[in-house]
C-alpha cells in the first residue's frame, strides 16, 4: 500500500486529506497522478498542475520519482502570496 | 559595546546563550532588506526593529487599501492610499528610535536590488507574487545574500532559507522551476486570513535572527503550514546540478 | 447583515468558503477575553480586533517595562510604566474602531472569572506564570468555556487546545499535573525572543478564528515549537479520568 | 533499538538532540530514564525533574509506560512563559 496525503488548499479542492493506494503497477508518482486523475474532472485539473508540488518520505522529489509499497507520498501547491 | 539602557532593554534576548551581548551587537550592527510590506512584511518589520537590528530597508510600491487592515497591523482606516513603505517606515521609526528605517517607494527591480543587496546582510522575501520571488532569488544568487522566503494565501503558508554563500544550499528556482503557468492564486483571489502571516512571518523573522546571530540557520527545508488542520510539515529538497539560477555555481 | 463598508474592508476573509458572510457576523458578534497582554497577548490581540472580533476583553494587572518592548509590539518608550491592559485598549480603540476593548487593569482570579466567563466565547491564555494558567483553566472546565493555551520562553514555544464542551477534550491539568516542584522557568529567567510569540500567538489567534466561524478546531494535541532547529512536534494526549480537575464531569 | 529523542531547552541542557539505546533491559519510559541519568549530574537533574514531559511515538504518555524496540521516545520541558 502506498500513503497518498494531500496539503494545504489542495485539500479543499480534492474534498480529500488522504488515501491509500494498492501498489503494484504503481511505479512512479506519475503514476498516481495518472491513476488519481481518472477520478474526476476536479481531480484531473486539480493534479496535473504544472505548479503541483511532490515529496516521497518528506523528501521532495519530481514525478519521474520511483515509489514503492510503504512510502508516503504528499502532495501540495506552491504558495506565493504575501 | 553596548549602552546600560540597551542591556537593560534587550536584557531577554542577551541572557540566552545563544544571542548574548555579542549577539546583541551582530543585531544593532545588521543591515536587513524587506520586500514587500504587506501581511508578512508588517509583522517581520516589526519584530525585527523592535529585536534591536540596527538598520532596516523596506520596500514596496503599493499604497494601503481598506481591504489590507485586517492583516497589516502597522496601518489604520487613515493610512489608505499612502504608500506602504512610506508609512511602515514613519510608524517604526516612533516605535523604535533605536532602528533606522529606509523605505523604497517602490517595487524592487534588479537595478534597485544591484544597489541595495551589497549593503545588507540578509534579505526577507515578503512580496506577494511570483515574479518577484523569482527576480529576489537570482539577485540574492548573484549577490551572495541570504534570502528568508515566507509566503501565505488562504489558510495556509510556506517559509523557506536560501542561503548562496553554502554550495549546497537549493534556491527558489530549484524548488520552484519556473513555468509558463506559474499559480495565479493570491491573497486576492482566494483571500487570506491574518495569522497566518503572523506564524510565517514570525518564523522568518526567526531565520533572520538566527542567521544575524551566528546560530545554525536550517536551508534546504520547505516548511508548510496547514492552518485549517493545525499542521507544520518539513519537506526536505536538494539544489538541483541544472538549475539555471543557480547551478552553475 | 455586514455593511457595505465591512464587506470591502473584510473581503479577504469573507471570499475564503471557510469564513465567509456568515463567518464575519461570527466574528463582529463575538467576545474574546485575552488573559495576559504581554509577549503572547499583544500579537493575539492585534490580530483578532484586526480580522474583526467585535469584543475583546483584556486583561493584565502588570506595569509595562523598558524590556518588554523587544517583544511586546503594541507599546513604545513613552508608554513605560503605564499599565499593560489600559495601553494596549487605548492603542487598539484607536487601530481598530470597530472593535470594542475593554481594559481589565488587573491579573484575573476566581471572581474576576466568574463575573466575564458567562460572558465570552472562547478565552486566550497568554498568561506568564504556571499559578495563573491553572486558575484559569479550572474557571474555563466549569463555566464550559473554550481555552486557547500558548506559552513561549527562550526559543521554545508551545500551544493547545481546551474545549470543555467537548467530553473527551483534556484539559491544562491533565497535561501538566500539578506538583510541588512547578517548573519557575519564565521569560525574566531564560529569555525569550520576539518573533517565538508572534508564531506561537498566531497560532493561538487562528485557533480562536477557527473556533468563532465553526470550522473544527483541534483539541488534545500539544503543538510544540523548538525556534533553534526551527522544528515543530504534535503530541496527542488523553484526558486523564482520574484529574481532579476535568476528570469527574 | 529505541530511538531517544530531546527538545526544547532540555537541547541545551544536555548537549544532545537525539541518541539511540539498546532496548533490551529498558520496558518503560523511566527505565529510560534510569540509564541516562547514570550519564552525570547535568543528565540526573534534567531528566529527574518533576515536569518533564514523555512521548512515545508521538503520543504523550506517562514514566510507566512501556517501551519496546523501534520505538521513538521524546522528552521535553513544559513551558509556561508568555
């Protein structure tokens, strides 16, 4: 199983804090991504923001980042207001 | 040296171990810029001239709206339409006569950052969009200054430290690589909530401190607060070999 | 109904889903008594009468010291002596004409409690003494009133929740149970440093946001904030059946 | 292995953010406790104040509670300043 958990406004956007994955044929974060997309319409732009920020066990990663059954994967914007 | 009446003053911040009285001097001795005076500028100002820090720039070029009051605690309903730096500066420099307060009319642009960078020690990343954030990084990237992100919409904020003058130390480029569609989200369009401000801001005043202080100043760490949830997390990233800000370093 | 004034001036918060319209009545129509108005309560109290809390209660019986004003941003040189309540109503009146601040110029006890409790939505202890923090806990368990706990010295900060409506909501107590060796650590012994508050206090100011506009507040969690590695830690905690204070209910 | 980690002033106090012991012998927070105290005089007087506060993996608990391999145990001050 792979922890998905979602941060800051994304929250409110997927209506959604966390889920859990089955892992296998998942082997990227992009891979999430595709699969969390086919959800909805909501989740599929919500998602493949160019802006959308990853990390894998607290390290931030890109999309072509590997995963496996355990890991924790976040998600969350990037903030630039002030 | 300090004077009786400032060790009296300061006496909480020189009793610690880690500030002290030379601590105390680093602060009356630092030259800090802000950018951007608005909900995070406000408060980060504040802390830092009422810390002590000798001199501070701030600079905006944006005038008060009825709407900022209920986040930027420096100014009230007949501050609207002065410019922010202008009446950040006045209010600061009555509160803390110890403090010179410079303020810039203006939004910096990299001309203006040419001139100020080499005479500060470290620079608060306060703005309030994107373009910005990315033209402070690469002038603190080509100028060695150290850079105290903080940023906040909505219920929640981020704080990060840039710090050039440490080979490893990841710049706003490498966690944020730019492109064409940078978040067009900001306090405007999906509004803001005052403390926010306040932890983010707090927390790069915090930064400033420790950095101006010579205590360990944590780079390489996104930290991300989820107001509605009460939760900090702490992101772990690395400077990127091919950043084009600053990887060829 | 928000006049069209109080629209404009609080757009920023009403356009967020979680505040909204009916948010910003909450806040106009509600009572905040802040027990404490120095480092914690100053931050707190600014932010709450600046998003539109429409009674603020504050109280403290101490006189302000030059070596409060590195952290206490609402008082200058000239108001040194003065009492901290009395200054801090005068300077929010003036910011902030759409609250009402009523000065208690006084520490609280039981009867002070006893007569404002009844009165209050949710109370703020930004209180700096251990003696204080379990009084006014225990006046909060019996009136059923909501208690927003910060407490910072040196580095270090801490906040949590208390929500005696709650029946499973633990409360000061069962934290920390009170023994004879009560911990005599405070500002005046350790330091402490500005912006340490500002995080912790506009943690404690969100809080009660959250608490007055319906939105879920998070009880038994220790929020912990250690300013030197510039880490926060969530503890859980239980009520304890057996405290004497909340555990009979 | 049990994982300990300080925070807070006790940081300072004890010259150390975080250490690893043995988990065999220690069943409960104070046996924790117990063996770093043995340290010195510095390590005995912070960890045998009255108001020390104990977690285990992130739940507060009290001195008797057990303790077991994998563990991550935190101790830290109460602060009541403001």
């Amino acid at each position: 199983m792979i922890n998905v958990v979602f941060f800051a406004a994304l929250r409110e956007q997927l209506d959604c804090d966390s889920l859990t994955l089955e892992s296998h044929e998942l082997s990227t974060v992009a891979d999430i991504i595709k699969q969390l997309s086919a959800r909805s319409e909501q989740w599929q732009q919500t998602l493949n923001n160019a802006s959308l920020l990853s990390a894998v066990n607290h390290d931030m990663v890109d999309k072509s980042h590997p995963v496996k059954a355990g890991d924790e994967v976040a998600f969350f914007p990037p903030v630039t207001g002030g | 040296m300090l004077t009786t009446q400032e060790q009296l003053k300061y006496s909480r911040q020189i009793m610690m171990k880690k500030i002290g009285e030379s601590g105390q001097l680093a602060l009356r001795n630092a030259k800090v810029l802000i950018l951007g005076v608005g909900g995070l500028g406000n408060p980060a100002s504040l802390y830092l001239a009422a810390a002590g820090v000798g001199t501070l720039y701030i600079a905006d070029g944006d005038t008060i709206e009825p709407s900022n009051l209920p986040r930027q605690i420096l100014f009230s309903e007949n501050n609207v339409e002065e410019n922010k730096a202008e009446c950040a500066a006045e209010k600061l420099s009555e509160q803390y006569p110890d403090t010179i307060i410079e303020a810039i009319d203006d939004m910096l642009d990299e001309e203006l950052c040419d001139y100020y960078l080499p005479m500060v020690d470290v620079v608060l990343d306060c703005s309030d969009n994107i373009q910005t954030r990315y033209m402070i990084n690469q002038a603190c990237i080509q100028h060695k200054t150290p850079l105290i992100v903080g940023a906040a919409t909505g219920f929640d904020g981020q704080q990060l430290t840039i710090d050039p003058r440490d080979e490893h130390s990841a710049c706003y480029q490498c966690l944020f690589p730019a492109s064409e569609k940078a978040p067009a989200n900001n306090c405007q369009t999906i509004g803001i909530i005052g403390p926010i401000l306040a932890m983010i801001a707090g927390m790069q005043a915090l930064q400033t401190i420790k950095l101006l202080t010579n205590n360990k100043v944590q780079v390489n760490q996104l930290n991300m607060l989820d107001g509605l949830s009460n939760q900090w997390q702490q992101f772990s990233m690395k400077k990127q070999a091919n950043c084009p800000v600053c990887g060829s370093r």
